[in-house]
C-alpha cells in the first residue's frame, strides 16, 4: 500500500502516491555572504584559471549555483574587463537578462546600466563609456555581430543557459566557433544546467579544424560544480487529471492547509493559463480558511514592478504562490521555495516545413525539464515536488530530453541574419545541431519571394541589406520597406510595434463579454492591423491615459512600450533613409503595403464553407480566423447580417 499524502476531505480529487527524491539549496544573509555561500564560490580560482589558459570552457552546474550571477563578476575581478574591454553573459530569455544584470549590480553596489548594464531588443540599459559588464540575450549579439563581425570589444563571452538550445543559442556558438579561430585572445565560457557538456566540448574541439598555432589550449576544459541541494520528495498523481488548473488549485489550497510554511512554485505554460489560474486561486484566497497567501503571475512581459514582488522576500506568516512559465525552471531562481507542483507541460514552438506552418502548441516536456522542476523545491529545505501526472507516464511516455528549438523553428530569420554575416553556405555551416534541409529551403524560398535574396541566394542591394538591418521578422520589415511606396510609414511602423509585444487587450480579467465589446469599438473590417491603429490613436488621444486603457479593456504596459518601439523604428527607418509619411486614414495604402510583406501567408475562403474555413493559396492548408482576432466576432456578425438580409428580401417577395 502506498502512502497517501494529499487528500482533498471535501470530495477527494486528488491523489498522489510517493516517490524517489531528487536534489538541489541554502540560506539568507548579506548579500557578501551570500556570494560566498553559493557552490560556484569555491571553484572561483579553478574557473578563473581555465578562462586564462583555454579558448573555451565548459560550466556545468546546477541551478541557482551561481553560474550567472557570479561568474562574470570573478572574471570582473581578475581584469577581464580593464582596457575598455567588456564582459558579455548571453541568456536565451529577456526577463532573465533584466532580473539578472539588476542582481549583479545590486551586489556590485554600482547603479544598473553604469558598470553593470543589459541590452534586450527595444531596450538599451548601458552607457558607452562605464559598462564592463553586459548581459544581453543571445539574439541582440548576434545583432550586434552585423556592426561587429569579430565582436572586437568583448574580452569573454559567456554563452549561459546552453542546455535551452534556443535557436539563437545555436547560430551564436556556430559563429563564435568561427570568431575564435580569427580572435585567440576571445575567450568563451558555455554554462548550462545539464550535462551534455560532452557534446557541447566535441562542438568546439579545434582537433576537426586547424587554427593558428598561438590559440591557448585547444580542448575546450570542461568543469562541474557541484551543487548542494537538499533532498525533494516526489508525488505523483494516481490518476490522469483531466483539467490542470484546477489540479493546480486543488494542490495549492492542500499545501497550504497541511504543510509547514514554505513558498509555492507552479509551472504552467503560459500567461493566458497562469492569469486564469491566478485568478482562480485568489477567488479561493479571499475565503477565511486561505488567508496568507499570496499569488504571482511570472512570465515574460510582465511589468517590472511585478517582477520584483517575485524576488522580495515573503513577509512573516504569509506564503507566496508563484504561477510560472518554464523560465523559472532554470534562467531565474527564487528563494523560498519548497513546494514545487508541475504541471508537466510548457508552451513550445513547432514548426512544419511541408505546410509552413509554425505552432505555439502546449506539449509535455522532457524528463530532463521535470527534473530541473522538481530540484527547484529543494533550495532552502528538504522540499516537495507534486507532478500533476502518473508515475507510469513518467517512467514511459515522457521523452528524455527537449528537441533544439533550431529543429522545430521557422529559419527565415535565422538565414537573414547569416547572410548579412556574410556567410553564404548556409546548408554547410557548422550547426551544434543541424537543421532540416526542408526548413532552411523554405526559409530560402520565403526570402527570394520577398525579394530580399537574389538568384544566386545572395542578399539584394539594397532591400536584402535594409531588411537584414531592421530587428525584426522579415515579413514585417518588408511591410516598412513597402511602406515608402504606398505613402504609409507611420502608421505601419505603428503596427509593426504592436506586432513586437504580446497583446494590446488587458487580459480576460473575467469580463470576457465586456472585454469583447470593448474591442468592438476599435474594431476595423479591415481586420486586426487596421484595428491596432485604431488601438493607438485612441490611446494617444487620451494622452496616454492608464485610465483611458483600463476603461478600454487595453493594456497599459504593452501601449507605453508600444509608443517606445515606435520611436526606435523610427529612428531606425530614418537611418535607412526611408522617408517617415502618414497616409491620413487611407487604409488602402496600409493594407497594400501589409500584403507586400506578408502575401506567403495569403489564404481563400472556401466557397461554400458555413464555418468560416479559408484554405492557404500556398499549400491549402485548411486555417481558421482565431477567435481573439477582431475578425473572429465580425465574420460572425457580417454571417448573421447576410442571414438578415435574405430574410427581409424573403419578407418582401
Ligand atoms: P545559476 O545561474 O547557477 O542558476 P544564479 O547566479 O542565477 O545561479 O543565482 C545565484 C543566486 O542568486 C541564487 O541564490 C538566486 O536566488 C540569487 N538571485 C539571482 N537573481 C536574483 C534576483 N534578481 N533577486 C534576488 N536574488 C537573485
Ligand atoms: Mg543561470
């Protein structure tokens, strides 16, 4: 008989059965001390020495060791960033890049974006002259790499989060393997969380290649801090559960009600499944028996103020529920946490090369990632993990590790950015993990049809250069580019802004027919780009109003950055020579210029068709309007007004 820990008394939904432990932890104090008591802290001279005497090395080291915080302070320390050279740490995440680079300033006791300084797309937190330690994702250097081929300035590069495999991850250690064979004084430090340091080392092997003879040792060192979690009980449920969240919910109010104080970390999959949870739980919070809790969305474009109750310490007698997205499994640590319950899916990106469709789609995640879940509970004190799946789904359905993003992506992006570098091979470059040939011959195709490769794959002059400069999708950067003609500059800089950030509408808050009327306001026929201009005047009318946006169901944070990537692309467009026009209220211009980016994408309704489904002209792929596009709520209505008509032309006949 296997013990029974959590039981619900009200109707007995839950059940989990015990099982083996897992690790991973320690405690508060100033924050000197706390530096000093991370496990990265005792292999400061062994790291210190590897940097100085091989091209690469290679961190392995579990989460929350210190990797990120305290590495590119030692090599701070030890002069890599005397003579105007700079110390760059890359992170696959943007919320991570800022969390982290205020961590590290706030130890250093220097003001961020001074000394210590970070650069996500959109956002430049660095001064010229002070910052000699810069955290950045890894998509701003590789951007950063079109100015800097050699990426001259930087003394180290430390490339983290390496085992996330993210897509720019995967073109940036590509191509600093081909810096380091023109640079030996560059040195690069590859961290992650998981051991597949091995293959990660055969990568940057030199033995495949032969360099220049004065490169310092040429096999990459390889070296494991070991971590000192603290032991973490698993549960498992005994049953399927059919519905996640209130899975979720369930285990929260058990823990809450049963177990020693201790925070609450939960990994769902993404802001629309965290908000409802949130809300569901804070309903439940309100009732007298749940008091002390307190629940926290995270994930990325959250506002910063948020961010920061994330990482402020939980006040006395209260208990802090965090609702996460996969980024607080490795990227960000929070202290406080105990409990740990998995939901055993995340958010992933596939991408179908056949049909040219790339998905957001919720999948279970790999054994890998469950266990790097569950260590997260054993910081402080042995810990409990509670996985809202079986044990048997565990041991046997759930596959061992993630795929590399750059094998189930979209590569148009990536193959621009390549040929801007100048490298022209794209199907011989050196990938850690090679891509389809199906994908990268799409992404080729897509190109040429944009006109931005010519006949020979190369970059056109000068739309192919243009279109490589602007920082963002292809498509959309041709949408700017087309703009000139049509005599729209402003208002499609406009849209391609809104384009950049998550969502305009504030989301659900429990008011979804509300929520639908409001967007019916600024509704176009045109459809959602159209809408958005909408979105934008009206804001800018109200004198950019947090009122005006709460009333209107928007959301103010996306609108104020909305405003700021505008201005960026602005001054983007001007340094491109594109003349800055508004075409005062002719859609047709807006909508022409739109098509001109984005016409792969073209689809038809199908005749016929009562349920609303268009086929694309490309490979009649079956799409449907989704339902949060404005379009969604119109084609409805424009049927029931067709019904209408023919009724009436009935009547009168
Ligand atoms: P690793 O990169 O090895 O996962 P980190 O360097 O990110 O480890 O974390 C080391 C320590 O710094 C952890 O104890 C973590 O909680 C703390 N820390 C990191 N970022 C912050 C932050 N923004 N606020 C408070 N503590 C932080
Ligand atoms: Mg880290």
């Amino acid at each position: 008989e296997k013990p029974r820990i959590v039981d619900d008394e009200e109707g007995g939904v839950l059940f989990y059965t015990a099982s083996a432990s897992s690790s991973s932890g320690y405690g508060f104090a100033s924050l000197e001390k706390q530096r000093q008591r991370l496990p990265v802290y005792k292999y400061r001279t062994a790291i210190l020495y590897l940097v100085e005497t091989h091209a690469t090395t290679i961190v392995v080291g579990e989460t929350g060791s210190g990797k990120t915080t305290q590495i590119p302070q030692y090599l701070k320390e030890a002069g890599w960033a005397e003579g105007g050279r700079l110390i760059a740490c890359t992170q696959p995440r943007r919320l991570a890049v800022q969390a982290v680079a205020s961590r590290v300033a706030e130890e250093m006791g220097v003001k961020l974006g001074e000394e210590v300084g970070y650069t996500i797309r959109f956002e430049d937190v660095t001064n010229n002259d002070l910052t000699r330690v810069k955290f950045l994702t890894d998509g701003v250097l590789l951007r950063e790499m079109m100015d800097d081929p050699l990426l001259s300035k930087y003394s180290v590069i430390m490339v983290d989060e390496a085992h996330e495999r993210s897509l720019s991850t995967d073109i940036l250690l590509g191509l600093l393997k081909k810096i380091q064979r023109r640079r030996p004084e560059l040195r690069l430090i590859i961290s992650s969380a998981t051991i597949e340091a091995k293959a990660m080392a055969a990568f940057f092997s030199t033995r495949r290649h032969r360099g220049p003879d004065d490169i310092p040792k040429k096999e990459p060192a390889i070296l494991s801090v070991e971590g000192r979690g603290f032991n973490v009980q698993i549960f498992y449920v005994e049953a399927p559960v059919p519905d996640y969240l209130r899975a979720v919910v369930l285990t929260v109010l058990s823990i809450h009600d049963k177990e020693p104080m201790g925070d609450i970390l939960v990994f769902l999959t993404g802001q629309d499944d965290i908000d409802a949870a949130v809300q569901l739980l804070t309903e439940e919070a309100q009732s007298s028996r749940n008091q002390g809790l307190i629940v926290l969305p995270l994930y990325s474009g959250l506002p910063r103020a948020d961010q920061d109750l994330i990482f402020s310490p939980t006040p006395r007698g209260k208990r802090k529920v965090v609702m996460s997205t996969n980024i607080a499994e490795t990227s960000l640590t929070l202290e406080g946490v105990v409990y740990v319950i998995d939901s055993g899916f995340s958010k992933q990106r596939f991408y179908n090369p056949i049909t040219d469709i790339e998905n957001l789609i919720v999948a279970p995640v790999s054994k890998a990632s469950a266990r790097q879940r569950t260590g997260r509970a054993g910081r402080i004190r042995p810990g409990k993990c509670y996985r809202l799946y079986t044990e048997e789904y565990f041991i046997k359905e759930m596959p061992a590790d993630g795929i590399p993003e750059i094998q189930r992506s979209n590569l148009v992006s990536c193959v621009i950015q390549l040929k801007a570098l100048g490298i022209d091979n794209i199907l011989g470059f050196d990938w850690p993990a090679s891509p389809s040939p199906e994908a990268l011959i799409r992404a080729l195709e897509v190109l040429y049809s944009l006109g931005v490769l010519d006949d020979d794959a190369k970059l056109t002059s000068p739309a192919g250069f243009q279109v490589a400069e602007i920082p963002l999708d292809p498509m959309i950067s041709k949408m700017i580019l087309a703009s000139i003609e049509f005599g729209c500059s402003e208002e499609v800089i406009t849209i391609a802004a809104v384009l950049s950030i998550q969502s305009v509408w504030f989301p659900g808050r429990g008011a979804q027919k509300e929520m639908d009327e409001a967007k019916l306001r600024f509704a176009a026929a045109e459809g959602d780009h159209v809408t958005f201009l909408n979105v934008y005047k009206g804001f800018l009318e109200s004198g950019k109003s947090s009122n005006w946006c709460h009333k209107n169901f928007v959301n103010y944070h996306a609108m104020r950055k909305v405003a700021e990537i505008r201005l960026q692309l602005r001054r983007i467009a001007q340094r491109l020579g594109i003349v800055l026009k508004s075409c005062e209220g002719d859609m047709q211009a807006v909508r022409k210029a739109i098509t001109a980016g984005f016409f792969a994408n073209a689809c038809r309704l199908e005749p016929f068709s009562h349920n609303g489904l268009y086929k694309t002209i490309r490979s009649s792929q079956e799409v449907y309007i989704h339902p949060s596009s404005v379009l969604f709520r119109l084609v409805q209505i424009t049927h029931y007004i067709i019904v209408l008509v023919h009724e009436q032309l009935r009547g009168t006949m």
